[in-house]
C-alpha cells in the first residue's frame, strides 16, 4: 500500500496536469487571463510534486519512529590484540560483518525529528544508522594509530539530513540531529542491541537467543 507521501505526489501530479490542460484550453479560447491562472497554478502544482517527490528520495533509508527500539543488534568477536569483528543484524534481515581495530566501538546515527506542521503529510521522528568505528581508551593510541569507519546508511542521491543542515530555510519543517551510542569494550566476546528513541541511542546487553 502506498504510503501518504506517494499518494500526495500522485495528487499533486494529477491537479498540475489538470491546471495545464485548463490553461491550454483558455489560451485556445483566447481567454488569456483564465489561461494564465491556470498556467501560475499548474506550475505551483508541479513545484508541490517535486518537493514531495525529493522528500520521497530524500528520506529512503531512514525508519519511522515512535518509542525506543531495537536498530540493531551487534555481535562482537577479538580476532587479536586491537582487533575485532563486528556482526551486524538489523530488524529487516540485513546483515553486515566489518572488521573494526582498537579496543571499543561505536555508533553514530542521523534522527530527522520532522514538525507537526507536515506531521499530517505522514512524515514524523525517522532515523537512520550513520556509521560504525573503532576507538582506542588511550589518547595517545587514537591520535598515532590506525583508525577504521564504515557506511550504515542507504546510498541515495540525496539525503535529508544532509539538506537540512546545508540549507536553513528548512527549519520550520524539521530538525536534524545526531545521535551517538556510548563506546562499547571490544576486549572480550559479546552481544548487545544498539536501541534508538527520540532523544538518541543507547547500549543495552543483548538477551540470548
């Protein structure tokens, strides 16, 4: 089933068409005024599609959010000294390994808290997981050694999250933050689910499975 996105782009679409064919057919009957209008509002129309339409793309990735839920849940196994492997399993099946060095790991994530002004258009809190990386404890370890970082997130063409940062004039529809999960140990096997609410992420030990 669509989602309310999708159908407000298809009726947007459909009353720009509509305004265009009306202002071909007052232009034909020379009247020039009504065949303008309907040009002006044919065109606000198509602009509507369009925003809707980017705001579609823009947000492909990103998961609805409306309590603190699981993100992922993240098993941890030491292949050596500063070095781990990190398995990935997400809620919609997906699976992703990285080998990560250094002694703790963490998680960045992108939460679009969206206005109530567009919550009618069906669009609320979303977020997306950002990246993973390793860290060392020591200072002088994070500043000389060897750093590894990885994708999360959906490859698209364009990103809200990155829209809202670059351009302002987007503030009254939503907000961007970043959440951050806290540095988990890596020193030793484990499991833990990486949870997501409104305010950010959080850790917590993962139940047996």
């Amino acid at each position: 089933m669509p989602g309310p996105l999708t159908i407000f782009v298809l009726i947007f679409l459909f009353l720009s068409l509509l305004s265009f064919v009306a202002s071909i057919m007052g232009f034909r009957k020379r009247m020039f005024l009504g065949g303008a209008i309907g040009l002006l509002v044919g065109l606000l129309f198509l602009t509507l599609t369009g925003l809707f339409v980017t705001i579609t793309v823009a947000i492909q990735g990103y998961r609805a959010l409306t309590q603190e839920e699981i993100a992922a849940r993240v098993k941890i196994e030491p292949t050596g000294p500063e070095k781990f492997v990190a398995y990935f399993s997400f809620p919609n099946g997906r699976k992703e390994t990285f080998s990560l060095v250094g002694d703790q790991f963490y998680v960045d994530a992108h939460i679009l808290k969206w206005k109530p002004v567009v919550n009618f258009f069906g669009l609320h809190t979303a977020y997306e997981l950002d990246r993973v990386a390793g860290r060392y404890t020591r200072l002088e370890d994070e500043l000389s050694k060897l750093h590894t970082v990885f994708s999360l997130s959906k490859s698209k063409p364009v990103d809200m999250f990155s829209l809202r940062e670059r351009y302002s004039l987007l503030s009254p529809l939503l907000d961007a933050e970043y959440g951050s999960a806290t540095f988990i140990p890596a020193k030793k096997p484990t499991e833990v689910e990486v949870r997501v609410s409104t305010t950010g992420l959080l850790v917590r030990k993962a139940d047996p499975q």
